[in-house]
C-alpha cells in the first residue's frame, strides 16, 4: 500500500469517527426503507473514501462530508424517483398537503420525526438539504458552504420552511359548541 493510500485511509476513517452518526441520520432522512437507507450510507462512504484523495483543505473537512454526502442523497433520490415516481413538491405546494388527523398520535416523538423525514422527503432537493443541514445544527454560513446558497437565501429557506412545517404540526383548531 502507497503513502496515498495510507493518507486517505486515515483521513477516512477520522471523517467517520467525526460524522459517522450524522451520515447515518441523513441516509435515513432521505430514505424511508431501511435497506435502501443501508445501500444510500454505503455510498456515501465509498464517495467519501474515494473522494478524500482530492480533499485539499481549502473547504472544511465537515463542509466537504456533507456536502458530498448531501450529493449522494440527491443522486440517491433521483435513481429512486425514476424507477418509483413520485412528485416531488415546493415549500408552498408542502402548505397546501393535508394536516394529521390525529395530533394526539404525533405526540410520540418518533412519530414526529418520522412525519417530520417525511414532509422533508417530499421536498425538492435544495429545500431538502437546507432543512437536512439546519437539523444537524449547521449555521446558515456553513449550510450555504455546502449548498452553494448565499446565508441570506439559507436563512430565508430555513425561516420559510419552518413555518411551513410548523402547520403541518399544529392540531387542529377546536370547533365552537362541541363538547369539552
């Protein structure tokens, strides 16, 4: 084995001891079949072994791994929708999809996140990935970094979708005159 090869092992396998958990999380925010989610992990870690050869440190090592991972995703999602169609819907088209009928079922936390994954799944992929990137706790600054947005578009993408998000989560109001 070369120094090359030395190099990029090493480099690798601190990448996944650094943001090993946060790949996972977004392998299964992008897929819902746990096996799909398993083949989408395996690919981001070969594109990141491969990749660290060119990995010449003018970007942060966490802004290269997520945004070749949030590359991944997209490539991921967009084989998966050619042979499953599906569409695919903007922020505002997102407001417009039916409310849960029962909030009180959401109060389970995994039920949330599971609904919350999918709203973001139905997402096209720039909004999925500032959303992805804003729930692993990344800055606006950092989120554009990967994204190739300007923070200002971030923070609008982030604010919009929020309260878009937000509604599909509230329950719905009490009728006037029922029971209480």
């Amino acid at each position: 084995m070369d120094g090359g090869q030395d190099s990029r092992d090493t480099r690798y396998q601190q990448a996944v001891a650094q943001f090993g958990p946060a790949l996972e999380r977004l392998a299964r925010a992008y897929e819902r079949d746990p096996d799909l989610a398993r083949d989408l992990l395996q690919d981001v870690h070969l594109a990141l072994w491969r990749s660290l050869d060119s990995f010449d440190g003018r970007a942060a090592l966490r802004t290269w791994v997520f945004r070749l991972a949030h590359n991944t995703g997209a490539t991921h999602i967009l084989r998966q929708r050619r042979s499953r169609p599906g569409k695919l819907v903007s922020l505002e088209e997102l407001d417009g999809l039916a409310a849960p009928d029962n909030p009180k079922q959401m109060a389970d936390r995994q039920q949330t996140l599971s609904r919350l994954y999918d709203l973001i799944r139905r997402l096209k992929a720039p909004d999925q990935q500032v959303m992805l990137l804003y729930l692993e706790g990344e800055d606006g600054a950092a989120i554009g970094e990967v994204t190739g947005l300007s923070p200002g578009a971030v923070t609008t993408k982030i604010h919009r979708a929020k309260a878009v998000l937000a509604r599909h989560f509230q329950p719905a109001p009490a009728q006037k005159g029922g029971p209480k």
